[in-house]
C-alpha cells in the first residue's frame, strides 16, 4: 500500500492558496484601477453636468451688440466676428445678480492671467439698472463691454444661450464656434478647469 506524502499535500494546499490569494490581488487592482479612471472623468466634467451639457453648437454665433464702457459712444459695436483668431470667454451679468457679484473676483484673476491667450467679453443682460456697476465693482471694465438687446428684458442673446438668469457664461473657440455654455456661476476653479479642457490653456 502506498502511503501519502504529507509534505506533497500541503504543498498543493499552499499553492492552491497562493493562487487564490494572487487573483484576488489582481482582481482588487482591476476594480481600483477602474474607480480611479471613473473618479478622473467625473472630476473631469463636473464644469459641464453641474450646469448643463455642452450645446453641439458649431455653426459661428454672428451677433454684434451696443457697447458699453467709460469710453464707449454711442455708435460702437461689439461684435463676435472681432475676435476672430483667439478664443473668447463671454460673460453675461447684472448688477441685481447675486450669483454675478460671487463669481466676478475669480473671473477677474483668470482673465489677468490669460488676457495675452484668451479674450474675455462682458454683456449686460436682463439688467434694470446701470450695466457698469458690476464691471466697475470688481475692476473689468478693461473687458470688453456690451449691452444685451432684445429678448424679454434685453436678454435677447442670453436667452438664445438658454439662459434661466444670471450669470451664464459661453466659450467660444478661435473661429467663433460656439463650445459650451454655462448656466450658473462658475468658482474661480471651475472656470480654470473649463479654460483648460476647452482651449487646453493653463
């Protein structure tokens, strides 16, 4: 009669363990791996899905509006077709809008930094009182400045954007594309993330 072999046994046993141990190993880095990948894309587009997804839009946007400002007269124009060659960042206010009052200070530091890559573009819009408090309060009216026309409340192109209220803001590309429109204030982290994503800037 031939006897086991104790040893050989256990060995089998323990490989059979290690084996188990060494899948589940895998296993556990497969599901990391994939909550990591799912985590990055969330924190990725969270500009877009807290405020609306982006607006397919691709045809050029041609609108041209009164300007506004300290030196503005009453003939002037701004128009979207002036800056053709760089991408631009609207910003539509009003200097009832709280939400405005919130997000201007980060705007105002991005647009700082980035005024040499990107061209950044103020509209009153739905506004009942004067168009350049809001600018003047937090130091832009060395933006460009135009005042909304039509629409319900002279929100006419805010409201062709979608706009509920106050503040939305469009990305448009160097050829005047319309990319994304946000519906809502921006912090000054959302609005670096969406500059960058879009125009691969900062």
């Amino acid at each position: 009669m031939t006897r086991k072999n104790p040893q050989r046994n256990v060995s089998k046993k323990e490989a059979a363990r290690q084996a188990r141990a060494r899948r589940a190993r895998r296993a556990q880095i497969r599901g990391w791996s994939i909550a990591i990948a799912l985590g990055a894309a969330v924190v990725g587009f969270i500009f877009i899905s807290a405020a609306g997804a982006p607006t397919g839009v691709t045809e050029t946007e041609a609108w041209d509006l009164p300007a506004i400002g300290p030196t503005a007269e009453a003939q002037d124009r701004v128009a979207l077709a002036d800056f053709g060659g760089s991408p631009t960042v609207v910003n539509f206010f009003a200097s009832w809008c709280v939400e405005c009052d919130r997000e201007l200070p980060g705007f105002r530091t991005v647009s700082n930094e980035l005024q040499e890559q990107i061209d950044f573009v103020g509209i009153a819009s739905q506004e009942t009182g004067n168009p350049l408090l809001m600018p003047e309060r937090h130091d832009v009216t060395w933006w460009t400045l135009a005042q909304d026309v039509g629409g319900r409340n002279r929100s006419g192109l805010s409201e062709g954007l979608g706009a509920r209220g106050m503040p939305l803001t469009a990305f448009y590309d160097a050829e005047g594309r319309l990319l994304h429109t946000q519906l809502g204030a921006l912090s000054e982290f959302q609005l670096r993330d969406a500059i960058r994503q879009l125009y691969g800037i900062g």
